[in-house]
C-alpha cells in the first residue's frame, strides 16, 4: 500500500529533526541573501529588490540547492551564490506575477505586493534587477568551482526561468484563464514549466556544482521532477481548505478565476493520493544514497504536509 | 582644434567603407538572431520576444561586440552568442520601457510597440524570457573561449543591466519626470547607466573573449564611454530636430514630457559640440591600434553623423 508505506517512511524519519534543519539553514540562506544585495544609489531600486527578496518564505529552492551539493560531496558555501540566485529569481517571477497586468495581487506573504507599495513601474524593474543580478551573482561570487560547471549552472538556471521554463508556463496559465476546456496535458504542462522548472534547477544545481556523475544528477532530477508537481497539488488544495490567515495570501482565489486546478479534476482526496503517490516515488528515487538523503526524503515529506 | 581634427580624421575614414561594413554585419547579426530563437510551444511567448528581437534596429551593440573581437585577435564567431545576447537585452530594455506603467509609447522603430500587438502580460513576461535566455544563450551556445572569460562576459552583462546599469539608470529617470531641478551630474548617471553601461560591455565583451590584455580592456572601455554619451546627447538632438518619419518613433517627447535633456542645459550647437569632443575622444583612445581599429572609429563617426 502506497500510503501505508508513505506514513511508515515518515514515522521512520522522525529521527532527522527536519524543523531545526530548515530553520538552520532558512537562517544560513536569509543571512546570505541580506549580505547578496547591499543598499546603494539609486536606493529605491535595491529597496525594492530587497522588500521582496528579504519578505521570507519557505527558502525551499536554496535549502534544495544546498542539500544536493552536500549530497553529493559539496559545501554549502560552493552552492550558496547559486542558491541565493535560485531566490532571487523565485522572487522576481512572484513580484511580476502579482503585477495588475498579470494575476492582479494586493497581498504576498501577508505583505502588500511590490508594486502596491513601489509603483508598477519599479516593480518591473526590481523583477529585472533581481533577474539580471541572479546570473552575476553565480558568476562573481561562487568559489572553488570548476567554471565549466558553474557555467552549466548558468545555461540551467537561464533555461529554468525562460520561455522554456516559468515564462512559458505563465504564459499558458494566463491563456487558460476562464477557459472551461483545458485538459490535464496542459495543467501539467503549466506546472511543470511554471513551478517545476524552477525547483528541478535548484535540486541539480548543487549536484552540478559539486560535481556529481550523470547518473547521481538524472536521480536527482527525476526526485525534483516528482516533488514539484506534488508541490502544485498541495498548492491546489491549501486554495482551497486553508484559510486566508494560515496561508499568507488570498485564498479561494482559483475558484473565483475558474481555474482549473487539480482538485478540480480530481475531486480533494484523489488530489490528495496522488500528491502522496509522487512523495514516494520522490523518495523512491534518492533511496540509493541512504543517509545523505534524509534532508531530501524530509523535504518531501514536507512539501506533502505542509499547510501553507 | 577638436572640431577641425575630427573632420579631417572624418575624411581620412572614407577609405574605410563604413556603409558595407555595417551592412555585412547587421546582415550576420540578424541571421544568428533568428537562428537563436526558434518557434516552439506555447508558440504566442516565442513570437511575442521576435517580434522585438526581429523589429530591425541598427544591431549597435552586437556589431561593437564582434568588431573588438576581431580588434583583440579573436573571430566573430566566438563572440556571436555574446552579441546576440547584447540585442536580447536591448530588446527586453526596450519592450518594458514602452510599457504603460513606464513611458506608455504605441510605437518603436515605426511598428506597434509589443505591449499594443501581445497585450501588456506577455510584453512583460517576453522580456522576461529574453533577459533569461541571454544568459542561457551565452553559456550555451559560445564555442572555443576559455570558460573563465566566458563567466566574466556574465557578470559583466549581467551588472550592465541591472541595478548597477540600466535598470539604475531608467529608476533615476522615471524619477525626474516632471521634476524642474534635475542637474548635470543626475542627467549624466541616468544615461551613463540607462545607455551607456550596455554600450560599455557591448564593446568589451567582445575583446574579453579574445583574450585581450587588461590594459586594451581599459582603453576599449574609455572609448565605449565616450560614445555612450555621445550616443545619448545624439539621442536628444534628434528628438528635437528629426520628423517622426526619419526616427520612425514619437519625437519631441522629451520636451512633453519636460524632460531634462542635454539640450535643454546646453543648447543645441553646445550639445553638438560637446557630442563631437567626446567622439574625438573616443577615437584617440583606440588610435594605438591603428588599422585594426578603423570599425571602431568609423562606428565613432556614425554615431555622431546618424539621422536617427
């Protein structure tokens, strides 16, 4: 049984302190990402850049990035410019997302949007910013890595947030909108380009960066490729059973849009299971590396429980 | 005298057949650029970035890009991905600059601006892909220059564009607008960063993936200065003397918007005067490269001479 296997697994992993992990490293990534980014003239811009950046959240893309350079005999100090761009990326495509051209939003992590307290028009340039600053950052500031991988990192991270990655899927998100017809081909396709995309980067990032075989990276990436679509589905389902307070942000937003989400497809408790199906196939993948997987088969086990 | 040295140099040039040059290049340039981005799913996002990326323009930047290649020992073909980048940026500067949060225009380069054809979301997100892919493109697509070089190419567009460049730059200007009490020294910042920080790593990316010294870096970097600000005061003059025909964009929009100018501190004739001076500039500081330098100080005497 599938779930029954997915609570032994977890009652298992009791013994790794999953919260003191993140907590260690939120901090160790919230200090990095405070130094990345210094306030200089023209002060507005970087004001900007770091309303969003430093507005916390889960720091779920650089903790992935840092585990799987740990995993794979890395430091965190090779992967954490990469990890802090990973964030400073997340950050711009939320800030240009919440735009009035785009989704429309007031609030994001319990805060007014970019562009409520800077203006539409500094909102979309601290995207750009943030999105230019993310590369050199990589560029500049990652040490003892052999530059070809870094600049394979660069050539995934571009990829990851281009037309083939996030851009894309927004761009047939913001197309479904209203549409009662859409088809689960493109509901996945949208996630798995809009939130995937992203998080497979973060996860084989710090592999690269670390230097892992092939072999070790395609694991990796088919371990991202499973917990990002379970992370849409939990996303899918908190729109709709979380309340406003718990969750940060609006919620019942979908149902107003008429999105089609994938409670929608699949009723709650089918959304549910197979949420649950993909954290075991996640886990199944990173088995091989017994111990040094445990802050991934936690993070999974996380994005499943989470309630915001 | 500055101004009589420059017409002889002018003179002496015409040996140099600026006009065939430019016109081999841009030719090269636009067919690299249209080879870079393909139309794939979800088609409407690739057709919305070469809309822009394919609307013409004179391909400054990536032709200055491949000339210090070529100046500094190396082919064009190891700096074609770094100057298709260069005009993806370019690009995407200008895709969100015509935006209505930013300077709301309808036209550029005589055609309807991306926002008027795509509608505002995918504008914002097409440069958002284009600035993306840059990066991807440069790490991806570069052949035969030491990685090393080729991570210092990223860092060094990617601060021209951001914070610390263009984006800086337009924050500044965005702030002027209307504003009666602009001086000099906010005039020069906003075009230093707004135009001439991409200028800047237009003309020494191509000479850092040759391999140049430090001491041709500099000198490159003087002359890309000095043109950079030739370039903007260019820019105002022809805003105040050309017919929208001739610029195949709005013109005298600076002065609707009230805008401080170089013009509007100078005067027309001191404007031009003072564009000649640091055209003159620029030439000296290439002219130990004698032959080798005659794009660049032709290219020198377009930006003066163009009538849009």
């Amino acid at each position: 049984m599938v779930l029954a296997d997915g609570m032994q697994a977890s009652s298992k992993d009791l013994a790794f302190d999953l919260r003191a992990y993140l907590a260690e490293r939120q901090a160790k990534v919230e200090e990095a990402l405070d130094r990345s980014l210094p306030v200089v003239y023209p002060e507005k811009i970087y004001e900007a850049m770091r309303y969003s950046l430093m507005a916390g959240g889960k720091r779920l893309r650089p903790i992935l990035s840092l585990a799987t350079c740990e995993l794979a005999g890395g430091t965190i100090e090779m992967a954490m410019p990469t990890a802090c761009a990973l964030e400073m990326i997340h950050t711009m495509s939320l800030i240009h997302d919440d735009l009035p051209a785009m989704d429309n939003d007031d609030y994001r992590r319990g805060k007014l949007t970019n562009h409520k307290v800077f203006g539409e028009d500094v909102a979309i340039l601290a995207g750009d910013g943030l999105l230019a600053y993310a590369f050199e950052h990589i560029a500049t500031e990652t040490k003892g890595v052999d530059p070809l991988r870094l600049l394979r990192v660069v050539a995934l991270v571009g990829r990851a947030v281009g037309a083939a990655g996030l851009v894309g899927g927004q761009v047939v998100d913001l197309d479904c909108e209203g549409k009662k017809d859409i088809t689960i081909e493109t509901l996945n396709f949208i996630h798995n380009h809009k939130t995937a995309a992203l998080l497979e980067a973060s996860v084989i990032s710090g592999a690269i960066l670390a230097g892992a075989s092939e072999a070790v990276i395609e694991a990796l990436l088919r371990y991202a490729k499973n917990i990002g679509l379970a992370f849409q589905i939990v996303d899918d389902i908190l729109d709709i059973t979380s309340t406003a307070e718990e969750l940060g942000k609006s919620v019942g937003k979908d149902l107003k849009a008429e999105k089609a989400t994938y409670p929608s497809f699949w009723g709650i408790d089918e959304s549910r299971t197979q949420a649950q199906r993909l954290i075991q196939s996640a886990k199944a993948e990173v088995a091989e590396f017994g111990e040094k997987a445990r802050p991934l088969t936690a993070i999974a086990d996380f994005i499943i429980s989470r309630t915001r």
